[in-house]
C-alpha cells in the first residue's frame, strides 16, 4: 500500500457536548446577508440582493476559547452564527427532507478582517484573505438534534466586555436552515462533516486586544472567546 509521502494533515474535530465523541469537519460553508438588518448595515438592498455563499477552511474552526489578533489588519469584526452541522448529504436535497442531513448545532463566529474584506470587495476579487485567515472560526461543542431538536426561533447574542452588541432571533434568517441546505446541494456535493455557517445578525463591529465576547443562543448555551 502507498504511503503519505510528508506527514498526513490532522483530522479538525469539534467535540461534542454531553459526550466523548468527535464531530470531524470536511468542509465550511458561510452564508452572508442571511439577516435583513445586517445586510442593510452593511449597505445592501436585503429584498434585491439574495443571501450567498462562502467558505471558510476546515482548520479555521478553532474550539480554544482564544482569538488570536490576526496580522495584516486593523478592523477585526464579530460575527455571531449559528453553526449547523451535517451527518449526510448529497445533491440536489429536497427541501422536504433537508433536515434530515443536520447532526447538531454550536455556537459560532464569523471573524472577519472588514477592512481586507473591503478592499477586495472594492477591486471585485475573492474575499479569503478578509474571511479564511487562522483561527477564525471560534466555535462550541456540538449539541446534536436527538438532544436540542432544532433550531428555529429563539435569541442569538453577542456582547463584548458585557456589552450588548449583536442581538437577533433565528427566526429572522432570510434562508432558513433547509433552504440552505437544498440550494447548496444544487451547486455542491454535500457530505458528513459539512458545516454551514448561518449569517449573523445586526450590530458586526470591532475588536481590540484583550476584549472578552460572549455569545448565546437559545438551546445553545453560552461560550466566551478571548482576542488575545
Ligand atoms: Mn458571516
């Protein structure tokens, strides 16, 4: 049998809550625009221009409670998400059954470099270098569908410093979980261990050094990330 010619990469794991178990990631989907009051923050038309998608890397998942300050940048933005997180997939998924493909759900955030982001957008080139850099994707566990059902309404938060920053309800997602889902499937072969990032509400803004953010969603629980 061939072997790896240089040492094989590691398997990126999010643990699961309640349990020992791992649940390992194959790829990162971002949805953006997915809240009418972010994309008009943003300064976007939310009814003309329809949510997209993105992609972040498998290894930007970060599960240490620690952000980084990444380089390159000094306009370093929270974006509080729902993860959710796929145990089968496919093509072309019916809405009817997309559900079905979700194992869980975490807490998450969408760090962003705004003003890298900003620049490419302006040169209209990919926005990776603003989005896919280390570390950030801070994520919590896993809490699986047997235990939380799933997630259709209720707060999601972000406060920095105890300071309320971001607050929303799930069920103001312009693209709700299964069309999501569905409308991915058309363009790309969905898989276990694919993770969906579900767009963030209102009230992005920066991060210094040092700040403490603490997010929360209901049936999620709460986790704190540290910029360091
Ligand atoms: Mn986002």
């Amino acid at each position: 049998m061939a072997q790896y010619a240089i040492q094989t990469p590691p398997v990126v794991a999010v643990p699961i809550a309640g349990t020992d178990a791992l649940f390992p990631v194959r790829r990162v989907y971002c949805i953006g625009r997915n809240y009418a009051a972010h994309a008009i923050e943003m300064g976007h038309d939310p009814d003309r221009d329809p949510p997209f998608f993105f992609q972040k890397n498998p290894n930007n998942l970060d599960t240490s409670g620690q952000f980084p300050y990444p380089p390159h940048t000094s306009d370093v933005h929270h974006e509080v998400e729902v993860a959710v997180m796929l145990k089968s997939g496919g093509e072309n998924i019916p809405l009817e059954s997309a559900l079905d493909h979700v194992y869980g759900y975490a807490l998450s955030l969408d760090m962003t470099r705004r003003d890298l982001q900003g620049e490419m957008k302006k040169m209209g080139r990919p926005w990776e270098i603003g989005k896919a850099f280390e570390r950030s994707a801070p994520v919590g566990p896993v809490h699986p569908v047997s235990d939380i059902g799933h997630l259709e309404n209720g707060s999601i938060t972000l406060k920095v410093n105890g300071e309320l920053r971001q607050e929303g309800d799930l069920n103001q997602m312009i693209w709700k979980v299964p069309e999501m889902i569905s409308y991915l499937s058309e363009y790309f072969e969905l898989a276990p261990g694919d993770v969906i990032l579900s767009g963030t509400p209102s009230g992005v803004g920066p991060v210094v050094k040092g700040d403490v953010m603490e997010i929360a969603a209901d049936g999620l629980g709460s986790m704190t990330v540290t910029v360091t």
